[in-house]
C-alpha cells in the first residue's frame, strides 16, 4: 500500500505505469483520518486556520512519518495514482500568455509536476482552455502543455468551455474521453473504485434537479456500481470559501452522492486549493459524508478567499500545483503537490466509509 512517504518515493522513482481506467457508459463503519499541510517559506501566512470544529473532527496533524514503500510493492497491491486539477491554460491571445509569470500562465509547470508523478490517470477539473474553450485556443496553449498527458487524462467541462456553441472545442478536443456531446457526464473504474464525473454547467446539462437526465443517471450508475470507494467530480464547488462562493445549484448531486456513500468529491472554479471536512448534504461535519477538494490551481491565475466556510479545514491560494489521491482498495492517501518554485503542501490519509 502507498503511504504519503510512498508517493514520495515516487516522485524520486518514478516507478508507476500509466492505464487509464475503462469509462463506463452508463451502513458503513466510520475511519478516522489524519493530515499534515504545510506551507513552507515562499506560502508564508497564504494557509489559513482551520475554523473551530467539533469533536467528531476527521482530521488531525501527522506526527511520525511512515517508513518509505518500495514503488514495486506498492504497485503490486493493486493502488492506482489519480492527479487532479482544474483552471488550467491561459488564453492564447493576451499577453499573459507570452510573458507567463508567478501568479499566471504556469500550465506548462503544473503538467511537468502532474507528469513527474506518472498517474494512472489525470482528472482535469473544468475550465481547461481560457477564455472560451475554442479549437484554435486548445491547439496553441492546452494542447502544447497539458496534451502530453491527454491519452491518460478524465476531463470534466467547465464554463468557459461553453464560452464556444455547445462546448465544441471542449468535446472535440476530448473526443472519447470526455462524456458524450450534449452531456458531458459518465463513469469509469480505477482499480478498486468506481468514479462519476458530472456537468455542472446546469442550463447546458439539462438541468442539476432531481428530475434532470444527469442526476436520474448518477443515481442509477451509482446503483449499479456499490464498491467500497468511490469518487466524484465536477467543475463548479458545492462548497467553497472562495471568491465564486459555496452554489446550492449542486444539492442534489451531494444529497445523491451521500446517499451512495461516495468519499472524495473533486471540483475546481475556484483558482485556489481548499480541503474540507467529510460533510452531509446540510453542510455538517459528518463521517458518512464525502470530503471535497477544490484544486483550482492548475495554472492560469490565483484568486483570493472570500468568506470562509466551516468545516474548511486548509487552504491556500499562493501556490500552483496538484492533488494526487493514491487509491487503495479501502481507503486514499491524498497530497497537494506544488509547482516547481512553491512550497506549500498538504497531505493526510482516510478509510473509506
């Protein structure tokens, strides 16, 4: 089993294969879990403390660095290496683009990161081309950085994809991959754990309500797949301290997904990193809820925090960088992996419910 020290090794070792998961068409004991962020020189006072929590809290620091795992052996118990990221490529036709600095245009140092790490797969977490997900835009900014990673990569459509009719550069770009045109949801398998990716863009969807085609097929999908672990992800937050704010459009694909027992909600829109505690549908600490991440740091730029929300337990928005979720067949290690240049980190393990 991968331990946070293991992935480590693996940024060293570089000893994981890539085999993306096969899409798919169509009470529980509660665990403990522990973290440890960091933020290190150049993130100086960008972590904010956690608010009060109640005792029921899922996280505490980390103390004692586990003993570093062989890549090999690590690889032979069947864990998978998922790296996840949205807000990614600068438009190519301002000037940010040509003259990249500190706070914008670093798609090219978050792919060099999320490739060191030799994933399984790479969830794209929406809003990957800027400003309107157009064909000629993919070619000459995403596709020159991040489409190194395209043959392993799990896209979720944000709203500046739509910024093109229909998300036409969006669905050709990711033709195969990216759920089918109009719809943009589906599901695919990653070892042990079976993953929904969903279209927040709801006017575009069909609608996010209980009755829209989306959410009757999340419902069924998440039926007919009852593993152990399992993961969603799309590019709008339900949760967020951030300056797009927390959006009660996604109720009822959280009260679907608790439902299910889902663990790890994954969203971006928010150019900031930010990790919750597990949550209910009511926005209350709750072992049998999923713990979203909102890893919008993949490069076009950094927004401030707005208001912040409870149970929001770190976040930064000085730092460009990754989520990599090392998926066991009980449980997930996750770890925020910065650019090259940035220090801050975070990282912490949990059961799966």
């Amino acid at each position: 089993m991968r331990t946070r020290a293991g992935l480590a090794a693996l940024l060293v070792l570089g000893a994981v294969a890539c085999s993306p998961g096969r899409p798919t068409a169509g009470p529980s004991t509660p665990a403990s879990a522990t973290s440890s962020p960091s933020t290190g020189p150049t993130a100086a006072g960008s972590t904010a403390p956690a608010p009060s929590t109640p005792a029921a809290s899922t996280s505490a620091p980390s103390t004692t660095a586990p003993t570093p795992a062989a890549p090999a052996a690590a690889a032979a118990t069947g864990d998978k290496l998922l790296v996840a990221v949205g807000d990614i490529a600068c438009d190519p036709n301002t000037g940010a683009f040509a003259h990249p600095s500190r706070s914008n245009c670093q798609m090219a140092a978050t792919e060099r990161v999320a490739a060191s790490l030799h994933p399984d797969v790479v969830a794209v977490l929406g809003d990957t081309q800027y400003n309107s997900g157009s064909p000629s835009a993919y070619q000459r900014s995403y596709d020159l950085s991040w489409g190194k990673l395209l043959p392993i990569t799990r896209p979720t459509i944000g709203n500046h994809e739509y910024g093109t009719a229909g998300g036409a550069g969006y669905f050709t770009y990711f033709s195969g991959t990216g759920g089918a045109k109009g719809k943009g949801w589906y599901s695919y398998d990653l070892g042990a754990w079976h993953i929904v990716v969903l279209n927040s863009e709801c006017g575009d969807a069909g609608g996010c309500g209980k009755s829209s085609p989306q959410v009757k097929w999340l419902a069924a999908d998440l039926a007919a797949h009852p593993t152990k672990c399992s993961l969603a992800y799309w590019h709008e937050p339900r949760f967020t301290s951030g300056l797009h704010g927390s959006n009660t459009a996604y109720d009822t694909f959280w009260r679907t997904l608790y439902t299910a027992h889902v663990d790890v909600v994954l969203n971006g829109h928010d150019h900031t990193y930010e990790r919750f505690a597990r949550l209910n549908p009511d926005a209350h600490n709750d072992l049998r809820g999923a713990r979203e991440f909102v890893v919008g740091t993949g490069g076009e730029s950094l927004y401030p925090f707005k208001t912040i929300r409870a149970h929001s337990q770190v976040r930064n928005n000085k730092t460009f960088g990754v989520l990599a979720l090392t998926l066991h067949s009980s449980g997930y290690d996750w770890k925020f992996v910065p650019a090259k240049g940035y220090s801050f980190t975070d990282s912490g393990t949990t059961a799966c419910h």
